[in-house]
C-alpha cells in the first residue's frame, strides 16, 4: 500500500500560480516521466530555470524525482491536486447555491 502526503494548499497554489510551472506539470501529467533536458526543450527557458521550477512544484508535491545516472527523471502527481480541488468543491456548492437562490427570487418576481 502506498501512503500520500497531503499537499500544502498555499505551495500548490503558489506553484501553480505560475504558467510555466503550469505548463510543466501539464506535460508531464500528458506525457509521463520525462527527463529535465526533455523538459527543457520544449520550455523556453533555459535549464536552471526549469530546475528551480521543477523545485517549486516539488515542494508542492506536484512531481516525484528519481535518479539515473546523470539523468533526473521527473513525473506528475496528480493527487497532490487534491486541495485545489477540495477548493474548488467548495465554491462550486457556494455558488450553486447563489444561483439557485436567484433563480428562486426571480420566480417570485413574475
């Protein structure tokens, strides 16, 4: 059995406040386990800065590493999404219910 830390709201948030990190994450979640020079290709920046964004969304806990040889290789963890989505669970109901209820008032206004 495998255990997942939960993720910290504000690192994910923060890490994926940033559209190449999101552009990251998204590839590797698209694409699979790939390597920081394939990551690098397609990013438009240069290789240090994809290593410090790789670091970022590794204190989020939205990628996992592993070594071979000279080669780090990195893949996404989609579960560490899991506090956004708690978020967004939250005011998905916030504001279907803000809905209803002015559905509701403009029922009553014809």
């Amino acid at each position: 059995m495998v255990f997942f830390m939960a993720a910290n709201p504000d690192h994910v948030f923060k890490a994926l406040s940033d559209p190449t990190r999101r552009a990251l994450f998204e590839r590797l979640t698209r694409d699979g386990e790939q390597t920081v020079h394939a990551l690098t290709e397609r990013a438009g920046v240069s290789q240090p800065m994809v290593s410090k964004h790789l670091a970022a969304l590794k204190r989020a806990k939205l990628v996992q590493h592993r070594r071979d040889g000279r080669e780090t290789h990195y893949r996404a963890e989609p579960l560490a999404l899991g506090p956004l989505v708690d978020w967004m669970n939250v005011y998905g109901a916030f504001w279907r219910d803000r809905f209803d209820q002015l559905e509701q008032l403009l029922e009553r206004m014809e």
